[in-house]
C-alpha cells in the first residue's frame, strides 16, 4: 500500500491463493499486487464467485483463506506501534516461528523476510539476529530460521 518510497509491503502470498476477497466487502478496499516471480492469474467477476462459492458450500473454505490473511496480517501490524528495532525483530521472529505452514520458514531468509516488512537496514537485522543466535535464542540455517529455542528476551 501507498506509493513509491512510502510503499509498505503488507503481505506475501502464496499460490494458489484468492487474491482479493477483501474487495468483497462493501467498503470495497484496495490493494496492490506485485509479482516477485511469474504467475499465472485468471478472474471471475464478483457475483459469478458468490454463486459459485454458494453452490459448492465453499464459505468454510473461504473463511479458512481469510482466517490465514487476518492473522498475517494482525501479526505484522502488532509491529507497527514498537518503538525499537529490536522489539519489530521479535515479534517478527516469533510471528514466523509459529507459522503452522511452514512455507515462510522454508521460502525466505529471515533478513530479506524482515527487510520485505519493516523499514529496517539490513545491518542492524543482521546485527540482532547474530547476538541472538550466538546466545542460543535462535537457531538458523542458509539464513532461515529453524526455531525458536528458548523465549527471547523482552529487551536486548
């Protein structure tokens, strides 16, 4: 969302997925997409899905896609109002540790996840990221996270 430099990246995903359901509602709201490697999109006018989502009884599947998405994004958000750099880190290290379907995890290094969604330098992610995996918080690997070992500290 946004533009240019103000751009702020609020998601990523992954396919196959239903890109948007949030224009469903009646406040109509607007995102951007952007393909970081080729895809294949196709489209289907709003009430035509309706109906067939109606037919099928797919809401509960509809709802299990929107359920991923909010908690996505809520967890990112939670960022949004921490102070330091630190704080943002955690919070996102503990957002992709609990991932339950672990493609995050496997599909990004936690740098270029963390630069992706917050506006911070890749030195002082770099930074953080060393001291908590030399004290043994995190445990890493080709620069993704395997796990959280032990609760990271609430202050670095």
């Amino acid at each position: 969302m946004g533009k240019d430099e103000k751009k702020q990246n609020l998601g990523i995903m992954i396919s196959p997925s239903i890109i948007g359901l949030g224009q469903l509602a009646p406040d109509g709201t607007i995102a951007q997409h952007e393909a970081i490697a080729p895809c294949m999109i196709d489209s289907i006018n709003v009430d035509d899905f309706i109906k067939v989502i109606e037919e099928k009884h797919l809401w509960p599947d509809v709802i299990n896609v929107m359920v991923n998405i909010i908690n996505s994004l809520a967890a990112r958000t939670a960022t949004s109002g921490l102070q330091s750099a630190y704080e943002i880190i955690r919070s996102y290290l503990i957002y992709m540790n609990s991932e339950n379907g672990q493609t995050i995890k496997e599909r990004y290094t936690v740098v270029k996840y963390m630069q992706t969604f917050s506006r911070l330098s890749r030195s002082i992610i770099l930074k953080i990221l060393s001291e908590l995996k030399a004290g043994g918080f995190i445990e890493m690997e080709k620069g993704r996270l395997i796990r959280i070992n032990r609760n990271l500290p609430d202050r670095f």
